[in-house]
C-alpha cells in the first residue's frame, strides 16, 4: 500500500471540501452523514477555511486525518473530535468522561477494500490515546450494516446508546466505542 496516512494542514481546506462532497453524494451518504450534498455544496469558503484551522495538524479539540494516494489525490477521510467530560455532546447527551468522536468516515470506493479504512482508524486512536482520552466512539445509523460491521470488525462494540434522530421519529443510530487498552 503506497498511501499516506497524515493530519491535514489548515491551508488544504478547499481539497478537505472536495473531498466532503464526493462523500457526501455517496450512495448510503443519507444514512452516514448528517448533512445534505446541497446545504454543504451551498456552504461559503470561510465555512471550510475555519473547519480546517479546527482540526489541522496541531489543533488540540479535532484532527482530520486523510489517506492521500501516490498522485496526492485524497481517497479517504475521518475527522476525531475531543469531547471533555462535564459537557454535553451534540446530541444533549452527557459527556461523563474524556473521550473521542469518530466523525465523517470516508474512502472513495475505488480504494474500499484495501486496508485504508483501518490504517485510518489505527491513526485516529493513536492520535485520541495521546490526547488521554479513555475511549473513542462514533455514532452509526442503524441501518448501515456495512459501516456498523466495519467497526465491529476494527474493535467498536455497541455501549446501548441509542441516539434518535431529529425529525425521524423511526430511525436510530447506535453508539459504538473502543476502549482504551
């Protein structure tokens, strides 16, 4: 595998929303994604400009972690909030302790397959252990069974944690977490 697995710099925001949209037009983007191809795409430049100062190389509360390919083309994407105990997550649950939030997963599907996803995963968990988190978790609608068997397979197992969504009275997703060893 000749991919490059590193932190994204604040001053690649326009490749960082480029990929954000091929993702999001991604056919199970409605069931991984909480926003729309349209309301991204209608986004402003400043929007992806401060999410990239946000979560560069260096940022202390998110890092976006990129595998970019022999030719420099970016080919997947994860982004790992830090959440502190004591506040409250986005959803209006309470964060008891330190933790990660495994947010925006993405491999282009021509490269699914091949190792990616878990060399992604592998630089996440390094990068929330050193920042002395106790576990890392991320949030899967529980309808996408490949992503939820992805997970699984990478050592997320479901906490019960059931997180229903705004306006969709009959949809769910569950919280899944990694410990720390």
């Amino acid at each position: 595998m000749n991919y490059k697995i590193r932190s994204i710099r604040a001053d690649e925001w326009a490749a960082a929303k480029e990929l954000r949209l091929v993702a999001l037009q991604d056919p199970v983007a409605h069931l991984a994604f909480m926003e729309t191809y349209e309301a991204a795409k209608a986004q402003p430049d400043s929007f992806y400009q401060e999410r990239a100062v946000g979560a560069a190389e260096g940022a202390e509360k998110a890092q976006q972690i990129i595998a970019e390919g022999p030719d420099g083309e970016w080919v997947g994407t994860l982004t790992v909030l830090l959440e502190e105990a004591g506040t409250v997550d986005w959803a209006g649950f309470a964060v008891e302790r330190k933790q990660g939030h495994i947010v925006g997963v993405f491999v282009r599907p021509e490269v699914r397959g091949i190792g990616l996803t878990e060399v992604l995963f592998d630089a996440a968990l390094e990068w929330s252990w050193g920042r002395g988190v106790e576990r890392v978790r991320l949030i899967v609608h529980e309808d996408n069974e490949r992503a939820r068997r992805f997970y699984g397979k990478v050592g997320f197992v479901p906490t019960g944690v059931v997180v229903p969504l705004p306006g969709k009275a009959d949809e769910r997703e569950l919280e899944m977490a990694f410990e720390r060893p």
